[in-house]
C-alpha cells in the first residue's frame, strides 16, 4: 500500500498539526474545516491561527469545508474529531467516504454511553472489520510537533500492511512513528492518560510537588495497565510511546489541555469557569473519566484515581477531599 492522497477530517490543533505532518512527508493532504473561514485561512495563507498561530502549513496541504470535495480520491482518511463527537460526525460522512481507503483515528476517548473505544466507534458506523482501522497514539502534544521539535508516535492496527503503509505516509525529519499490533493497549493508554493528567494538574492548582505527581502518574500507569488487562492488551504496550510515553507528556507539559484544566480545578475553578477559561472546550478527560469509570466497574476493575476525578468533574467533590481519600485507601501490595 502506498498512500498519497489523505483527507485530514477535522482542523483543531491535532488535525492541523498531523496534516503538517504528512505534508512535510511529501503527501498531498486536504484537510475538512468545519468553518469556511478556517478552510480559507489553510487553503489561501497556509495557516491556522485558531489553533497553531505562527505555524506555517506546507504547501501540499489545503482545506474545504465541503467533506464530500475533501474525501475524493483519497486513499487514506484521518479522523480528527473529538472522541464524544466521533459518532456523529462519521454518520454524516459514512456514504462519502472512499471505497478501500484506510480509515485512521486520531481520537483519544471512551465514547459515554456505548463505552466503546474509537475504533469500535468508526467500525460500527463506517461498516467495516475493527481490524483495518489504524490508531495513532504516543506523546503527541500538537504545537510541539507543529514547531517540527522531535517526536515519535504508535501506529497501531491488526492489519501490519495497514499500519505500515501509514507509518510511511507520516514519517519525516521530526516526526518517528512504530508499528503496532495492540490497538486496544493503543487507544486505552491514550484514553486513560487524559484522566491521569486531570489529577496532576489538580495536584498542581493544590501547591502539591514532584512526588506528588510522580505518585499519580505510575499510580495512573497500573490503572490503565489493569483495565487493558482485563481487556486482552499487551501489558508491553502501557511500558511504550503509547502508554508511559504519552502519559508523561501529557501530565508533565502545560501545553496539555487535560493538565491545565485540572490546574484550574485544583485551584477552585468551577467546572464552568475552567472552561469559559479554556475558550469554551472541555478537555477530553472530564469526559472520557465517566465512560472509562463506567468500563472499569462493568469489568470489575480497580480505577480509584479514575473514579475520584469523576467524582470531583461531576459529583461536585472538592479535589482536596478527593485526594484525602486516595491516600486513606486500604493498604495493599505495589502489584495489586
């Protein structure tokens, strides 16, 4: 397989920046906006200053905001959309999208509901095997990657032909991506770490310090090491780019969405003002705690720090209270 032509169906940080990305690969990449004025700021000055100010696009890239202009003739299609609005959007594009082009997710969630991760999503409403879908997952903060600082990512699917022809297709100076077979492990770890970066940015707005964060993150590590357990993934996947990788990234950096916004509950924003102070978006963990707590206890997994941020997102519980009955938890083996 060798993939030339891509559409990029979402123009958010993410999506610009992976369209970048390719174009940087030599692809020829048309990417879907939502807004006219956005398609038009890619397509006529090769930017996108709602979400990358002062990122230049390749010139291989250009943008509509007609999907069916966007999906024709591509032999690879990206999904970058928010997890929880996955569904919807793809019912829309289902009857346009090409005929035997690679379907790939750029999502990172548990869709509420259904507590089915995204490629279970896109299989369902796209009506095709889960297992030609490709993941792209890993440390994977945009406007770094944007500014063609080094990075690398998973590309994960059954299919390994799939996965390598994408791996190929997104390859450049700066941007290194691995094949994997796990997308289970794949999408969990870029699911659960959202949640984990909740709590350390909470621990952040709290004054609390390195040991702390260093506790929640590997604490965060065996949460979603359990859950994917149970769920038949390679424990390796949660020890690579995909787990502890995008894990540390996500918590540590305060280009994180999901970090900064905790930090703000930490510091006594209501749900309502960390929003109104991130531009109206929610960070996807808010969301992604309720489907990924709901998961867990149908399977009977532990998930404690999970369950807490869903507590404190949408019960109303103050974070210091939430972090209180962490450490009052019954004591038990490291392993268990």
């Amino acid at each position: 397989m060798d993939v030339q032509r891509v559409t990029v169906l979402g123009a958010g940080s993410w999506g610009t920046t992976f369209a970048k990305v390719l174009g940087d690969a030599g692809r020829d990449v048309t990417m879907w906006a939502r807004r006219e004025e956005v398609a038009a700021e890619i397509r006529d000055q090769h930017t996108n200053g709602s979400y990358l100010p002062s990122v230049a696009l390749p010139e291989r890239v250009t943008a509509t905001s007609d999907a069916a202009a966007a999906l024709d003739g591509a032999q690879a299609v990206v999904l970058a959309v928010p997890s929880q609005s996955l569904r919807a959007n793809l019912s829309v594009w289902r009857e346009l999208l090409p005929a035997g082009a690679i379907l790939v997710s750029l999502a990172k969630g548990v869709e509420l509901g259904t507590l089915k991760r995204m490629s279970e999503v896109i299989a369902e409403i796209a009506r095709v095997d889960v297992g030609e879908i490709v993941v792209v997952s890993g440390p994977n903060l945009a406007r770094e990657i944007a500014a063609a600082q080094p990075s690398a990512a998973v590309v994960a699917c059954p299919d390994h032909e799939r996965a390598v022809a994408i791996q190929r297709a997104c390859s450049n100076r700066y941007f290194r991506p691995y094949t994997n077979t796990d997308v289970v492990g794949c999408e969990l770890g870029g699911a659960c770490k959202n949640v984990i970066a909740l709590s350390c940015g909470m621990a952040a707005g709290l004054g609390l310090g390195t040991n702390t964060m260093a506790t929640l993150i590997t604490r965060g590590l065996a949460e979603m090491a359990r859950l994917g357990a149970k769920l038949g993934a390679d424990p390796l996947t949660f020890a690579g780019l995909a787990g502890v990788g995008d894990l540390v990234a996500t918590c540590s950096s305060p280009l994180s969405r999901n970090r900064t916004f905790g930090e703000r509950l930490g510091r006594g924003e209501t749900l309502e003002q960390a929003q109104a102070a991130a531009g109206g978006q929610v960070a996807e963990g808010v969301m992604s705690c309720s489907s990924i707590r709901a998961l867990a206890q149908s399977l009977g997994v532990d998930m404690p720090i999970t369950d807490a941020m869903h507590r404190v997102c949408h019960e109303g519980v103050d974070p210091r209270q939430a972090g209180t009955e962490l450490l009052g938890r019954s004591q038990k083996h490291e392993w268990y």
